[in-house]
C-alpha cells in the first residue's frame, strides 16, 4: 500500500482539517464540506467570483495581534483542489529543499491536514550547527504571510525573469499563474499576502521560501550543508573568518527579490551556549503534582507565582498560556479547586492568548462537579465575561470574544442587554453566530439589536468577510424573517445548502483535558516518527 494518499484524501483533509483556523471555539467545523468533495467538483462553478475573508483577531504576545483568514469556502475549495490536484509537481519541487524542517507530508488522521514540525529535531539540528561553528547567525522574515506577494508563487516556480518575459505567452495558464489567481481571489483579488490558518496557506509559503532557499545558496558557499531552516527561519553556521554582517546582507538581498524584508529584531548571533527553547520551559516543566502530592497548595501557588514573574520578564513568550496547558496534567482535588480557580482567572485576565486553555478547564471541571451536585463558582466566570466584553468588543478582538461566549454557553451564564451591546456592532461571523446561538438558547434577552448583522443576510454578504454568517444564518433558520432565497438562489452556495452542509456544529464542546493531552502526546510522536522517516512519505 502507498504511503502517499490519493488526490481525494489530499482533498478531503485540506477540506476538513485544514480550513478552519485551530484557534476557533469548537462549534465551528468543516467536515461536512469535505463529506460531499466529489458532489461539489462537479458542480460547484470554476468561474465563481472573488470574495473577501472572514477575519478573526487573536493574540501573539504584549499587545501584538494577528489577523487569520477564513476563505468563502468556494473560492477555498478551488484553490485547495488545485494543490490536491497538482501535488505531484508541487511536491517534486518542495524536495529540492535539503535544510528545510517542514515538510507538508499529509496526515490521514489528525487535527491537521498536514503535520507539523519536529521542533526537538530543530533544536537538535541547531546544536549539530553549533557544534561545527564558533557562531550562528538567526534570521527571518518580518511579517511574511501578510506582505508576501501573490505573484511571487511563479517567480518562486520558475524564477522572477522567466515570469516577466513570458507573463502573457507560456506562464499564462501555468501551475505558477493558477495559484496566483486562486490566492487572489480568496481575498478580493489582493496580490499582497496570504491568508493566516488555512494548511493551504502553508504549502504556498513553502513554495516560496523553498525558492528563496535556492537564491541564498548562490550568494552564500556551502549553504545547504551549514544551515536549517523552519519555514521562514533560518540558522546558518559561521566559521572563524566569515563576516555576521555579510551573511545578514546575503540573506536580506535574497529576501528583497521576492519583495520581502528582514526582521531586524530578530536577527542575532547566537553562540554555543544558547538554547532553543528559552529557560522558563525548563523551569516550569519541574513542577509536578500528582495523586499522592503533599502541599499541592504550596506547590501550586510557587508555580503560578513563578509563571506570572516569568511572564513579565519573557514578554514577547506565551509564558502563561504554557503554564495553563501543563497544569492541565496536576491532579487538582476539589479542596485545592479554589486556589487552582483563581490563578486561571488571573492568567486569563494578564494573558488573553490563554483564553481557550482556561476556558477548557473551567468547562470540564463544572460539569465534574454537576455530576456531584455543586459547580464551579459562575459569578467568578460571568465577572471574567463581562470584563472581556466591555473591553475588548469595541476593540475587534474576535478571540477573547468568541471563547468568553462559548463560555457562556457552556456554563449557562445569561447577559442582559447592556452586557451584550458591545458585541453586536462587531464585524465579526464567529462572535455572531454564537450570540445568535446563546438568544435561541435563552441566555441573552429576545429582542436585541441585530440590524448590523441583519445587513449581511443577502447576496452580497456570502461574498463579503460576513459570509460565514450569512449562509449559516440562512442554513439554520436563525432569524425568521429572514427568507432563505439569496441563498438558494446563489448558483455556488445552494449547492451547499442542498447537501446541508454547516460550517457551526452547536452541539461541540471542548474535549476532555486527558484525552486531548494523550491525543496531542500520540500526534507527537506520530510528527517525529513520519519527520524522521519523511523521504517515505513526501
């Protein structure tokens, strides 16, 4: 049996778990797209028009955000068709990469359509460069899904000369120009970026610095064999003669070819000594607390205490929200639950980016205690959503704002008017969809308004960063007086409408902290053993 799925599967798996962004809240699913691919390759239509992306707003780290992309997912599955379909050529490609730690090897069977990188092999490979030079030098590109160009996808294929002597002759039609189109059309035509989230988005990034990886090896000797890089960082070993600075202007040059910048910041020379994965990992990996742990409370409180000390002197690190997910192996007794509680709320208040973690724990350990008669504290909760709201709607914040609804949802919690004004003037399908959820629920009040998102139940909103939306809306009959027709009557989305495809599935919930951490340890060790024999699978 070959190892390497069929077209179908590459298909299906970019449909499925490779579509929608990680960090959303669970209800939003696109597995029933994927269910009906060879339905909709006949008959969805080719020619369709561009359209915009929904936007969905999530913290990096201080007060950085990034901007992630969900493609009309008619626009998204030619595009993802197109890579399925000429996976053979694009993969011939990818191969001439010898120091690449990403391979887009498609996983069958888990959260993702394509597996990730081996970081301790990474981490391995660094040290093997260590030990072969006096120094490194680290460098990579500043803010490269959203500037690279569109365009750059054929100079990467078949060089930037042969693309404009030949832009209307043999490069029109080619894989290089189809892509180029595709992309465009998955964000109203722009030439400039990619959108954040989609695997999709992954394999032409590759393509990119595959090819910017075959410019810097022409300016720089013996570059494939002293260097590594994980997708757009690179580490190069120096020897006792060669200048930083010269290798930085080599790379930068390479860079600018393709339209792209250096990122001055975090560029550096590292020596021997420096580590890849930064000391506070360390720290925090040696707390346990286990079954038969004496002074879980002590212990439990020098962790958190340590984590948020650590945080404040590691900004630009996810410090908390590291801290959340490894708590997730203590053992926890209701006795120690209070104390355990208050640091979740505390590090979710200081550390949005840790949202999600604190909202799984919260969630799991509720219906725990349902089981016993008691719950959680919920005015401890519904503090932590109000706060959220008031502060971060009016900001856009589609993260903090969609994971304190789910919350809502998960535990009951009901909001007034006043308490869910700010979220209805919020551009954003996700929040809205679970708003919507939570009025059918009977956790916020029935007469809301909704005339800003009502603007988008038409034709125009499945094409504009609504569409989401705008065909759930109409999928599930949310709003009654709303009629489906601008749905049924679009020549792509009714096809979709008439496999009852949904893209919000309102009976997810969170999975369970143990079988997420033994399915998360099982994918770990499913990346290093397909990475390490990778030449088999790619």
């Amino acid at each position: 049996m070959s190892k390497l799925p069929n077209k179908d599967i590459r298909l299906k798996r970019l449909l499925e778990a490779g579509y929608f962004p990680e960090e959303l809240p669970p209800p939003f699913v696109s597995s029933e797209f994927a269910k009906f691919r060879s339905h909709f390759e006949k008959f969805l239509d080719p020619k369709v028009q561009h359209s915009a992306y929904a936007r969905y707003s999530v913290p990096r780290h201080n007060s950085a955000r990034r901007t992630l992309g969900i493609p009309n997912p008619i626009n998204y599955f030619f595009l993802a068709k197109e890579l399925s379909d000429q996976w053979v050529e694009i993969r011939k490609f990818l191969r001439q990469s010898s120091i690449s730690e990403f391979k887009p090897i498609f996983d069958i069977s888990g959260p993702r359509a394509l597996f990730g990188i081996d970081f301790d092999h990474v981490e391995t490979e660094i040290s093997r460069l260590q030990a072969l030079h006096n120094k490194c030098v680290r460098v990579d590109i500043s803010r490269f899904y959203p500037t690279v160009y569109t365009h750059s996808l054929g100079w990467a294929l078949y060089t930037k000369k042969f693309v404009k002597a030949n832009l209307h002759k043999t490069y029109k039609g080619s894989l290089g120009d189809r892509l180029d189109k595709l992309v465009r059309y998955c964000q109203e035509n722009q030439s400039i970026g990619l959108p954040i989230g989609p695997d999709t988005s992954r394999i032409l990034s590759e393509i990119i610095c595959v090819a910017i990886e075959k410019c810097i090896a022409e300016k720089i000797n013996l570059f494939s064999i002293k260097s590594v890089r994980y997708v757009d960082d690179i580490v190069i070993g120096l020897s006792i003669d060669d200048n930083p600075e010269q290798f930085v202007s080599n790379v930068a040059s390479a860079f600018s070819e393709f339209g792209l910048e250096i990122n001055i910041d975090k560029t550096k020379v590292i020596g021997k000594g420096e580590r890849f994965h930064p000391e506070w990992v360390s720290m925090l990996r040696n707390y346990r607390i286990s079954h038969g742990t004496k002074r879980k409370v002590e212990i439990l409180e020098d962790y958190f205490k340590n984590a948020f000390y650590l945080s404040s002197d590691h900004e630009r690190d996810n410090v908390l929200t590291y801290a959340v997910k490894r708590s997730r192996s203590f053992s926890i007794n209701d006795d120690e639950w209070g104390y355990y509680e208050n640091y979740l709320y505390r590090s979710a208040r200081y550390n949005t980016n840790s949202l999600a973690a604190v909202a799984q724990i919260l969630i799991e350990k509720n219906h725990e205690m349902l089981l016993k008669g008691k719950s959680i504290d919920i005015s401890k909760a519904k503090a932590l959503v109000t706060d959220t709201l008031k502060q971060y709607s009016p900001l856009g914040f589609d993260y903090e704002v969609s994971w304190v609804l789910f919350l809502c949802k998960a535990l009951k919690i009901s909001l007034n008017s006043s308490e869910i004004a700010p979220v209805l003037s919020m551009t954003s399908p996700t929040c809205a969809l679970i708003a919507i959820d939570l009025q059918n629920l009977g956790f916020l009040p029935k007469r809301l308004d909704l005339k800003y998102w009502r603007s988008f139940a038409n034709a125009d909103g499945l094409r504009s960063e609504m569409w989401l939306f705008a065909y759930e809306i109409a999928q599930k009959g949310w709003l009654s007086t709303i009629p489906k027709d601008y749905v049924k009557n679009d020549p792509n989305f009714s096809k979709l409408l008439a496999k009852s495809v949904y893209f919000y599935d309102e009976n997810k919930n969170v999975r369970s902290t143990s079988s997420e951490r033994k399915k998360a340890a099982t994918q770990l060790w499913k990346i290093k053993f397909i990475t390490s024999r990778w030449d088999e699978y790619f």
